[in-house]
C-alpha cells in the first residue's frame, strides 16, 4: 500500500498547489449528518473519492464523499465529508488509508468528529462530548501488519491533544455553547448496542459509543498528527432507560445540533496559528 499512499499524496498535493498555493497542515473528518460544517469554508475545491487515486467510496448515507480543499478564517483546510467504516467491509488498512496519506502531505492538526450514541445518565441527545480518551473494540488493530514508518508501539496515553482541547473549552466557553466532556468507545457495528452492552460499556467507563473515529485516531498519532475529536451525542442507551435507534433519527439528531457545531469548529479554526 506505500506506493499507492505515495501516488494518492502527490495527486492531492498538486491539486492543493494548484487551488491553495500550498498543502493543509489541518484536516477535519465530518461524519454522519456533520458534512454541512464544510459550508463554513471558503474558495472550496470539491473532489469526490471517485477521483482520488486509490481512495475507497463512502456508502453510507449522510457521508457525501467528498475532499474538500479550502479555506476557513484564512487557514487552509483539508476535509473529509464522510469516512470510511469497517462495518461496510473495508478492512483497517483501508479505513485509515486518509491519515497515512495526510501524513505524506504535511498535516499536522487533525479534528475529527462523529456522531454517538450516549451510556452515561451525564449526557442528553444534542450535547456536544469533546473526547477526553476512548475504548478501542474494534476486532482488528489498525497497526497490524508492516510498519512503514513510527514506532512499533506507540504511546497512546495522550491521544488527544491536552492543549487543543484546552483551546475548545476556551471557545466554548467564549461562545456560550454547552460542552461536555468524556470517553468514547469505538466498535465495529453497524448493529446499535443492546441495552445490555450498553451497560457493559458504561461500566467500563465509556460515556458515548460509535463506529469510528478510534482506529483513525490510533494512527494519526502514530503518524504524528495532533488530534481533538469531538462527538455529537444523536441517541441514549442508559442503563434502565434504553431507546430505540435509526440512522435517520442519528441523522436528524445531528444537524440539529449543526449551528453550534459550526460555531465552535469555526472558532477553534479561527485560534489555530497559520500554519
């Protein structure tokens, strides 16, 4: 997979040299119901996965497909409206194939969120949880195998960068947008937790559950990208009080919460350095 890594790296920095001067040193991950949050950019370039080189296609609705290049508060921005899961058959090298290429093209900063289902009593559906840690349930490792490049075991003790989400408390707070904080626990889905695992979840100390995030996050540290992941809380399942979920409602559930959503990562944008 290097030489397509490599090929896919050179097709989209040529065609940032050519929109934006220059390759992003931050990228975004929007998933489920959160691809609108790129209307915020600026002087955007739209590719669809369709034409990047050895990209995979997302199938799942709510994640347009598409790689955005643009601007936002004058920062030059890489963003991905929709991922890749391992629930739609892709396999971990392929799920994380987007952050072994944004590591060849300079990223350095990578917000990556998602939609989530809430186990502790703490949340409600709307509350945006800023991840402090996660749970990684995933079957398989996404550093199994060959290691091109970083350690064969990394740290992962501060997955989560302490000094972004440092900064994202700071705009909330400036902004008045409500913020919770707490674990997430990724798993391979797409089945919803029963009551049951729900419960086993919680008592392990996760807070929010979904099917993501986690394997990305695993390799943009292993890569060297500082990352901040924020979830949108779309359903509950706590203990004694379950509720039945779709993927609408999941959907419906986050652009509700589209306006703050879109308030804070424009105001965090806005607090980065230009780099």
């Amino acid at each position: 997979m290097w030489n397509e890594i490599l090929e896919t790296a050179d097709f989209l920095s040529r065609k940032a040299a050519a929109h934006l001067g220059r390759c992003p040193q931050v990228a975004l991950i929007l998933g489920s119901g959160l691809g609108p949050l790129a209307d915020e950019m600026d002087d955007t370039l739209a590719i669809p996965y369709r034409e990047v080189p050895h990209f995979p296609l997302s199938t799942v609705e709510g994640h347009s497909g598409n790689l955005l290049l643009g601007r936002l508060g004058g920062q030059p921005l890489l963003a991905m409206q929709g991922r890749f899961h391992y629930y739609e058959g892709y396999t971990m090298q392929q799920v994380t194939y987007p952050i072994r290429v944004m590591r060849e093209l300079g990223v350095k900063i990578l917000l990556v969120s998602n939609a989530a289902g809430g186990v502790s009593p703490d949340l409600q559906v709307g509350d945006i949880m800023l991840i402090a840690d996660h749970i990684n349930f995933f079957p398989e490792h996404p550093l199994r195998g060959r290691n091109p490049y970083g350690d064969r075991f990394p740290d992962m003790s501060r997955a989560y960068d302490p000094q972004l989400r440092d900064l994202c408390r700071s705009v909330a707070r400036e902004r008045g947008i409500g913020l919770r904080e707490g674990v997430y626990l990724g798993t391979q889905g797409p089945s919803y937790e029963t009551p049951a695992e729900s419960r086993m979840f919680h008592r392990w100390g996760a807070d929010a559950v979904g099917m993501s995030t986690v394997p990305e996050v695993i390799v943009a540290r292993h890569c060297g990208i500082r990352v901040l992941g924020l979830s949108v809380i779309t359903n509950l399942c706590i203990d004694g009080q379950p509720q039945a979920a779709s993927h609408e409602e999941v959907q419906q559930a986050a652009r509700r919460t589209e306006p703050q959503m879109k308030e804070l990562v424009r105001g965090l944008i806005s607090r980065l350095p230009i780099i």
